[in-house]
C-alpha cells in the first residue's frame, strides 16, 4: 500500500496540526475573556500562531529541501563532467529510492567516464607513439591536433596545435608542398639521391561536431621500399641466373662436342650440335630483350586505332576466335598500338600455352560507358588461388622456361593507358584475363 510510505510525514503534520488547533482554541478562549468584542480573539490568535506555523513547516520540509537542493547541484555536476558526487538520505520511502537509483547513475557514469579516459589515453599514446605523421586541420584550416612524428616533420619537434597548415606547408620542402598541390593521395620523395626519404600522402575528410574537418597522414615508406627493392633484386637475379645457365651450359657442353667432332673429322654430325647452339643462344636473345622492353616500357603514344584493322594485324600472328563489334566509327579507340598489340600477343600466347584447345581460345570486346573491356579466355586448367595472388607481380611464373614478364608487362602496358587488368577463373574450367582500357 503505497499511503503507508508516507505515513511517518502524515503522522508528523498532523501532530503539528492538533498541536495547533488545541494551542490556538485555548488562546482563543483565553483572548476572548480579555477583550470585550470577542469576534476580535479568532484574528488574534491566527496573527500570533501563524509564524509560528510557518516556522515549524518549513522546519520539518527542511530535510526534502536540502536533498532536493543536492539533487539539482548533483545534476549540474554530471552536466559539467564530474560525478564525484553522491547523496545520503536516511529516510525510505520514494524520496529513498530517488536518492538510491541518482547514486546508482552516478556510480554508473563514474565507471564509464573512467573507462572512457582509459581507453582515451590509450589512444593518444598510440596516436602519438605511431611512426605516422598524422595532423587534423579543422575549417579554418588551423592544426587541431598534431602527434610526435608530424611535429617532428613540420615543426621541428616543436608543438603545431593553433598554427596555419597553409603556414606550415609553406615551410615544408617542395616536394611536400607539391604533393599537397595535386590533391588527393600520392607518393612523393624529399632529400637528394644519396639520402631521400619516400613518403605516401593519405587525405581524408569527415565531420566533426558537426564541422568539416581534415586528417592527414604522412607515412614514411623508405625502410619498407627498400627491403621490397632487395627482395626484386634477389629474384631477378635468381632468374637470370637460371636462365644464363640453362643456356650457356648447353652450349659451352655442345661447343666442345663440336671441336671433338671436327678434330675426329666427324662432320656429319656437327649441324645438329650448331642448330642446337643456335636455338640455346636466340633462347638467351629473346631473354633478354624481354627484360630489356619490360625495364624500358615508354610512355604510351595514344592514336586513334580501329579495332577491325588492329584485331586483323593481331590474328596474323596468332590464332583465336573473335567475339565483339568493332567496325565503323563505333570501333575506333585510342591507345599505342604497338603496345597494346605486344600485351595482347602475350595473353592470347599464354591462353595457347594453358591447354586449352586452339578454337576454344577467344577475344571478346565489349564496349562500356566511357571504357573497352577486352577478355581473353581459354580452357585450360585455370590457376589456383597462390598462383592467382601473384600471376601479376614482374618475374613470377610457374613455367619451366617462363621469365614471368609476359602478364606483368601486360599490366604494365594497362595502367601506363589509365587501365587496368585482373584474372578469375571461368565456371567449367579455363582462365579469363580481362582489361579494361579507358576510351
């Protein structure tokens, strides 16, 4: 029954109110033998017990205005951030339960604001301690927040929070400034060729406290780039190795057969040992003039190509079946033909070479909205997943006499276009080397 909570406060007023009521009828009795217009000792009475009542209410609602006071002082603190602050009540009731269920939600927002700057603090000391420049630029274009590694780039270890980003880019070295003029993200290069440092820009916009800010990070690729640069090196010597011996062995070995055969005057059998000679040396010819085209890939030089006549050149050299529409003025394209003609051949070699059957060797062209595609698909036995991650990378191959050059300078030749190239196996067997190449 919930009358019975406040019955301890009923009980108090109503003793209050007989105490009164029985004072005040004694005084009003007693006033009215005194004065001899008795109608005057009612007013009497109530003008002298008034304050006195007053005083003994506000005496007993005392407590609940304290705690109500604490109540709205408590709730301005957690406003402001701090909750430190916990009431006590010695009563039960509602009032009770008020005090119990604040303690409880500042107990609760202590935890999570303890927890909260935890795991702040372990933020800012990642933040700081990352090898990333990183700097926040709010709309006026001021540094909001900069770490260790950006003061270190930007300000000589000195703090950047409050100055101009255009200020301090004005002071950086060209290089950074010209990186920040193109826009966007990229790489660029400070120091000279004996000690330079190369850096990957990365610019990110989003809103903050419902303002445009900018986050910008600068991370140094150096270290990085050089190990990657190491590791290239190794394997292309590795495979030129492979492929030098592979071929002088047999010719040093066919050499001396040679001299034997002519000293013992057996020239019947000495074509055989040249020819052989011959295809081991165009072998070691052909090796190295592909190293040398994938090292010395020009920039294109775009021309306006129909795809009937390229198409046509193409087939001369090599066989495969054509899917697509390429004729009229809907089949003109602009790109280096040369090129193009080279990264084509090697695909539709590579479809031949995956054994696949020749007529099951297609192209198909397709034209998109502002680009050609051009897939190039067999029957073959496909590639598994390793050898799809890496098919792309310069040197890799899994061919007993393969270079590893023949898919990445086809991709080579797609990006240096503003294209780009990408294998998947097909459903039922076979591979599909697509590439798009923007009109």
């Amino acid at each position: 029954m919930r009358w019975l909570r406040h019955l301890p406060l009923s009980l108090s007023f109503s003793a209050i109110a007989l105490a009164y009521l029985i004072v005040g009828t004694a005084l009003t009795t007693w006033l009215g033998t005194l004065l001899s217009q008795r109608w005057m000792a009612p007013a009497l009475a109530v003008a002298l017990l008034l304050p006195l009542l007053v005083y003994h209410v506000r005496r007993a609602f005392a407590p609940m205005n304290s705690l109500f006071r604490a109540l709205a002082g408590s709730v301005a603190s957690y406003r402001d951030g701090d909750y430190s602050f916990g009431l006590s009540w010695a009563g039960r009731g509602e009032l009770g339960e008020l005090v119990d269920s604040h303690n409880l939600l500042g107990e609760a927002l202590r935890e999570q604001r303890l927890s909260l700057v935890q795991r702040e603090l372990l933020l800012d000391t990642m933040v700081q301690n990352t090898p990333v420049a990183m700097l926040l630029v709010d709309p006026s274009r001021r540094v909001v927040h900069a770490n260790l590694a950006a003061r270190k780039m930007l300000g000589e270890g000195r703090r950047l929070e409050g100055q101009s980003f255009e200020d301090l880019l004005a002071r950086a070295p060209e290089p950074v400034r010209e990186a920040f003029d193109r826009g966007g993200d990229g790489m660029f290069t400070v120091g000279d060729e004996d000690n330079e440092d190369i850096y990957h820009l990365a610019r990110r916009m989003f809103r903050l406290n419902g303002r445009h800010h900018e986050l910008v990070l600068l991370r140094q690729l150096t270290a990085e780039l050089r190990r990657q640069e190491v590791q290239t090196w190794k394997k292309v010597i590795r495979v030129i190795s492979h492929e030098l011996n592979n071929s002088l062995a047999p010719i040093a070995s066919l050499a001396h057969s040679g001299a034997e055969l002519v000293r013992r005057g057996q020239y019947d059998k000495l074509p055989t040992a040249l020819t052989t000679i011959e295809e081991r040396a165009r072998h070691l010819e052909g090796f190295i003039r592909d190293y040398a085209r994938f090292a010395k890939l020009p920039a294109p030089r775009l021309e306006a190509v129909e795809w009937s006549r390229f198409l046509a050149q193409l087939r001369s050299q090599v066989d495969f079946v054509y899917d697509g529409r390429a004729r009229g003025q809907e089949g003109i394209v602009h790109f280096d033909a040369a090129q193009m003609e080279q990264s084509l051949l090697n695909l539709l070699k590579n479809a031949h070479e995956s054994g696949s059957k020749p007529e099951e060797v297609r192209l198909v062209l397709r034209r998109t909205p502002d680009a050609w595609r051009i897939d190039v698909l067999d029957r073959g036995t496909g590639m598994n997943e390793a050898v799809l991650a890496n098919a792309l990378l310069p040197f890799y191959s899994t061919k007993r006499n393969g270079t590893g050059l023949g898919l990445a300078l086809a991709r080579e030749i797609a990006e240096a276009h503003g294209g780009r190239i990408a294998l998947l196996n097909r459903e039922g067997g076979g591979l599909c080397v697509s590439m798009l190449i923007p009109d």
